[in-house]
C-alpha cells in the first residue's frame, strides 16, 4: 500500500472532455432496468438488424485461411479495391485504390484526417446540432470546433450565407454530414450546390463529408456526394463512410475514407503510429458486405421509412411536441418547446429538454437524448432503429406521460 495515492493528471488537451451524455443516460437506463423496470432505450445510434450471414461466414472463412496478421497499414489490396469500386458503382466517383484507406470505424478516418492536418488554433466549421464526436476530435486535436447553430426552421440544414459568414483564413474544414445524426435531415442537390459554390471561392477550405447514412434515406430522396457534383471540391474532399450502419456490423470496426492522395498517405502516418492496420479479419468480411448481394440495404431502408412514420406521426400528435419528417438515417430531432413550463405529477417544473428527457426516463421508462447534448435546445433526439413494437410501447407511454402533464 501507499501512503499517498498518486495524483493522476490528464493532459490539457482532455481537460474539457466529458464521457459522452448518451453514454450517462444508457448508464441510467441499465440502472433502472436491473432495478426490473421495462425501459426501452430509444438512446443509441445501432441498427438492430444482425450483420448479414454471408459476411460473418466471410470472416470465418478468413480466420480459418490464416488472415490473421499484420496487413498494410491502409488496407488489404482486395479491401481497398473493392472500397474504389464502391464509390464508382454507388457514387459515380472515381477513386485509385492510393485514394482510400480502411480504418477502424468510420469515427478512425475523422481522427486520422484531423490530427495529419489541424495545427493549433486551425478552426473547423461545423452545423449544429452535430455529432458529439466531432468537435471532441477536433477540441483532443488542438483545432477549434467553429459549431453554427441550424435552426428548425432551414431543417436544421447550413445555409451557403451561414457557410461563408463562418469562414476566416484559419478555416481548415467544413464537416458536412448527411443523412445527419442526429436530426435525419440530408441536404438535396440543389441545396449542396449552393454550399459547394461557397467553397469554390474559398480554396483553403477542404469538405469532410460524413456519408455513414447515405443508404438510409426515404420518400425518393436521392443521396448525392458533394464530390460528384464539383471536380474542383472533389480535390478537396475526404469521404468518411464505413459498413456500421449500411451493413448493421458497429461492433466490427470497420470505415474507410476516400480522398486526395496526399492526405490519404497522411492519415495512412497517423494510423501507422497509433492503431495500425484495422482488424484483418473485420476487412475480409467488409469486404464480403461490399462486394456480395447489396439487396438488404432497400429491405432494411424501408423497415426504417415504417418506423421513422410511427415515432414521427406518433410525436406530431402530442400537444407540445413537434417533429420534422427526416429525410434520412435513422433519428427523428423533435422541439418540446410546447411543452417547457408545465409541470409533472411529481410537482416538477420542465425547464429544459434536459428535465424533458430526465423525467421521461424516471416517469414513463423511454430513454431518450436531450437536443443539448447534440448543441441544439429544446429537442431531443429518438433513435428508432429498434423493434416496431417497441416504437409503438414507447409512443403510448410517451403520450400517455404527456397527457399527465399540467400546462402553464
Ligand atoms: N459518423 C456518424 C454521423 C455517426 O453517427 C457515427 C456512429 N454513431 C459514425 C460516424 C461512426 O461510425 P463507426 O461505427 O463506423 O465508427
């Protein structure tokens, strides 16, 4: 034993980082679960759906033959062509195998990119509400998370005057994400055009886009990459995507990115120092997932279009709630502004999307995510990549808890 404890001392970098307000509600929700309560967790960003058998049968396969070792560092070849033809087939793009690298998980390729490129004090641009991840990278980078609030009222989408009020010559990125987590709004041709023609007049301004969803989307929605529409940006693109969410594997590991080459063998350093190659065994069998049968993504996408019209319509008839039909991924942002101020039958006043989701938790089981977190009040976000009938249990027990509720 020791008769002080030592003092553990995180770096500066990490001294504003926070474990992540999802994973506290999950933490909560488990708590009430195991005290027997039935909470159902409309929190996290996970298909439901199992990863397909052919590509679980893929990475068998590949263990037993003895893929496991080192492979290069950015990929197998064979993983790395088939991410090449991928973006031709699906994206109209043409990317050399030299222009993409594997990664583990699409989160990977964002940490890659921004520590080969942020010096201190290097400002990324970034529409709110966003996914928590990126302004904590760019913050454990030493850049400078520049985050636009997107009101209900644009679909919570960037707008081309937003964009260039926001840039300055520090400006190193744009981080565009659509389908977005977590609001499920995707940006139309015509929209991203206007963003596009922004960045045209500002040349130092490079295009993350996060295009993890592009295979979710609903209602003849047409999911365009920005990089298609300008060969001009597309010299300026890094293209994060990854088989999480298309293919139901997030416990696998295993994204990609494509881009200029330059900054590919850059992040390839970075992931040469840290990680090394991603899991040989995840890259045979995403490998599998985009080479093999691809008709799971439009049965799996309109499972999702059913249950994104339950929660939506189900939210849109309680009095105070309010949600914009996404175009995309699988979250529904909606505003319980309607509903700040009254109070609960525990005598508690909401007053905030905080108490809002804080009490829903405590009072009717659902756990859900407070707008907050994502930089955006008052909304909360749903996740409804679980069951239909828990989407219907959840609803009722929301309406039911809000018909509870006395209004101010
Ligand atoms: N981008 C977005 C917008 C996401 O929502 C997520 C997962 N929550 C990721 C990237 C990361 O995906 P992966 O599991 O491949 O790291």
């Amino acid at each position: 034993m020791l008769d002080t404890e030592p003092t553990f001392r995180p770096a500066k970098r990490l001294a504003a980082q926070k474990v992540s307000e999802i994973l506290q509600i999950g933490a909560r929700a488990s708590e009430l679960k195991a005290q027997g309560h039935p909470v159902i967790v409309l929190g996290a960003g996970e298909p439901d759906f199992a990863t397909p058998d052919n590509v679980i049968e893929a990475a068998h396969r590949a263990a037993l033959a003895g893929q496991t070792v080192y492979t290069p560092l950015a990929g197998t070849p064979a993983l790395r062509a088939a991410i090449a033809q991928k973006f031709k087939r699906e994206n109209g793009l043409d990317y050399s195998p030299a222009e993409v690298i594997a990664t583990a998980g699409a989160k990977q390729v964002i940490f890659n990119a921004f520590m080969a490129t942020l010096d201190a004090g290097d400002e990324v641009v970034i529409p709110t509400p966003y996914w928590t991840t990126y302004s904590a990278m760019v913050d454990i980078c030493g850049g400078v998370p520049v985050t636009v609030q997107c009101s209900g009222e644009t679909g919570f989408k960037l707008t081309p005057e937003q964009l260039e009020a926001a840039i300055t010559p520090k400006t190193r990125w744009l981080m565009l994400n659509s389908p977005s987590n977590p609001t499920g709004a995707a940006y139309s041709v015509d929209e991203t055009l206007k963003l596009l023609e922004v960045l045209e007049r500002h040349p130092h301004v490079w295009l993350l886009s996060d295009e993890i969803y592009e295979h979710i989307v609903y209602d003849d929605f047409a999911f365009v990459s920005p990089a298609a529409l300008s060969p001009a940006i597309k010299a300026r693109t890094l293209i994060v995507n990854g088989v999480s969410k298309a293919y139901a594997m997030t416990g696998w590991r295993l994204g990609y990115g494509a881009g200029p080459e330059a900054l590919i063998r850059a992040m390839t350093v970075v992931q040469s120092q840290s990680t090394s190659n991603p899991c040989s065994i995840a890259q045979a069998a995403a490998l599998e997932a985009l080479t093999g049968p691809q008709d799971l993504l439009a049965e799996r996408c309109a499972s999702f279009r059913a249950r994104r019209d339950l929660v939506v319509d189900a939210i849109n008839a309680i009095e105070g709630l309010y949600c914009r039909k996404p175009e995309g991924a699988f979250y529904a942002f909606a505003s319980c502004e309607g509903l700040l101020g009254s109070t609960t039958p525990e005598g508690k006043t909401l007053k905030s999307d905080r108490d809002f989701c804080a009490w829903l938790l405590e009072a009717a089981h659902v756990a859900m995510v407070p707008g907050a977190a994502f930089g955006l009040s008052p909304y909360f976000r749903i996740s409804y990549a679980t069951s239909e009938a828990e989407l219907t249990e959840a609803m009722a027990r929301i309406t039911k808890a809000c018909a509870g509720l006395v209004r101010p």
